[in-house]
C-alpha cells in the first residue's frame, strides 16, 4: 500500500520580482508561500511507491524523472506563470537523495522530510538546471 510523504521545500533568497511555483504533473503549478525573510515555502507530497528500492521509489503528481533519479521542478519566471517576466527557468532539485530510513521515521512521527535550495543562480538570475540542496533532506514535526 502506497503512502503518503509530506515535504517541503524551501527557496532561500529568490530574485526579487520573479514568480516561483512548483510544477504538478506535466503543466499545474503549485504556488508558495512567502515568509517574512522573503524565503518561499513550498508544501506538497510524494507518495512511497517501494521503500525497499535503491533510492526509494517516489511517485505522485509532483515528482519527475526516471525512479533512479527523482527530482521536482521548481519553475520560474514565465514557466512560473508570470506572462510579463524576461526569465523561463526550471530547476531540477534532487529527491534520490532521500533515505528510506528518513521515510520511515517521517511516516512514523507524522513529520514531514525537509529541504532548501538557493533561489538565485550564479548570474543573479532564478536558479535553473540541477541545483544542490543548500540543507539536506531532514525530518521536521509539521507545524514548526
């Protein structure tokens, strides 16, 4: 039986003025939420496939990629829904790093496994291709 993961996805520092959302299936967005610090939140799940596999096997409407290497899009600019900006970027962020013993321990707290990427690429622009985690996949009890 198929269970659901929670995670969440933090942006750190975006660009000022580009729109990011996280792309669901082949063209939904899903928007952020906007913290004080301007950092963006993003909420969604994965469903647990096959723990036993190596990486864990993830599937559901937001995860892309073959099972070996998993990733969500983190979409920007006019890939974000923002008709009017000068940027069409996506970011490929990394869920193959994802431990099954993480999963069993968020699923077994009711927690949800936690990441952050750095929103701005090295040209001052939306961070785009394949980025590196900048805080690794962790546990975090929802609500904090």
């Amino acid at each position: 039986m198929k269970q659901l993961l929670r995670l969440r996805l933090t942006v750190v520092a975006p660009p000022s003025g580009v729109a990011f959302a996280v792309q669901r299936g082949h063209s939904g967005l899903l928007a952020p939420a906007i913290q004080a610090d301007g950092s963006l939140v993003f909420d969604f799940q994965a469903l647990v496939a096959d723990l036993d596999s190596v990486p864990p096997r993830l599937t559901g409407e937001f995860t892309q990629g073959p099972p070996a290497v998993r990733f969500v899009y983190v979409n920007s600019g006019t890939c974000a829904g923002q008709a009017d900006s000068p940027w069409t970027r996506r970011a490929k962020v990394p869920l193959f790093g994802i431990a099954a013993t993480q999963i069993e321990s968020a699923l077994a707290q009711s927690a949800l496994l936690q990441a952050s990427i750095r929103g701005t690429g090295k040209d001052g622009g939306p961070a785009c291709a394949s980025v590196p985690l900048s805080s690794n996949w962790s546990i975090a009890i929802a609500g904090r």
